[in-house]
C-alpha cells in the first residue's frame, strides 16, 4: 500500500496524475519514484563505502576537484538547487524534474566514472 501511495503522490507532483500508469511507476527506469529510491540507496551505499578519513579530510579542505565531464554535470545541477526549491514553493513539478534530472546524473557518473 506504501508503495502505491508514493508513486500516485510522485506522479500527482509531476503533473503525471492524467497519465497515470501504475506499471510505469514500479519501472525501475525512468521518471518514477522506483528509479529514484534506486538512486537514493545507490548513493547511501557509496557514502556508507566511503572512508570517514575520506569525508574528515573534505570538511578540512572545503573544496573538491570535479575532473570528469559527470562530476561537472553534476556540479552544475547542484548549482541550480536554491532556484529550484523557491520555484517549488509555487510548482512542485519543478522539484520532481530537478531530481530526476540529478538521478540521471549520478547514474551516469556511477556508470561512467571507475571507483577510485
């Protein structure tokens, strides 16, 4: 029932009400709500791997080096998270676009981008 609730909720936000197909939203691809808890636990995943050595060290340093063209892409989108949440306040598709475009990105940084 969980289940059924947030993707009728996640397509309500994203303007997908008129077009609702239940099948769609438990895809695993695409712009659902399955493809972005997919994306949330791949995340979680990588920070839990990560060193706390690793995380320590950037609070000390503050700044990051995004060498790769996805690590850019990603940089860039997190850019525009301010303008997206006060866009959200009156459009809450807005915020629905803005992770699905973010989970794109990860994806393709995750896919593209060896463990270092």
């Amino acid at each position: 029932m969980q289940k059924i609730s947030s993707c009728a909720r996640y397509a309500a936000l994203n303007d997908m009400a008129l077009n609702f197909n239940f099948d769609d939203m438990l895809d695993g691809k695409g712009n659902n709500i399955c493809y972005l808890i997919s994306t949330h636990g791949t995340l979680c995943t990588v920070i839990n791997t990560a060193g706390s050595d690793d995380i320590e060290a950037l609070k000390k340093t503050g700044g990051i080096k995004l060498v790769h063209p996805d690590e850019r892409a990603i940089g860039r989108e997190l850019l525009q998270f301010e303008e997206v949440v006060e866009k959200a306040c009156l459009l809450p598709n807005k915020l629905c676009m803005y992770t699905y475009s973010m989970s794109q990105k990860v994806s393709s940084f995750l896919t593209n981008c060896p463990e270092k």
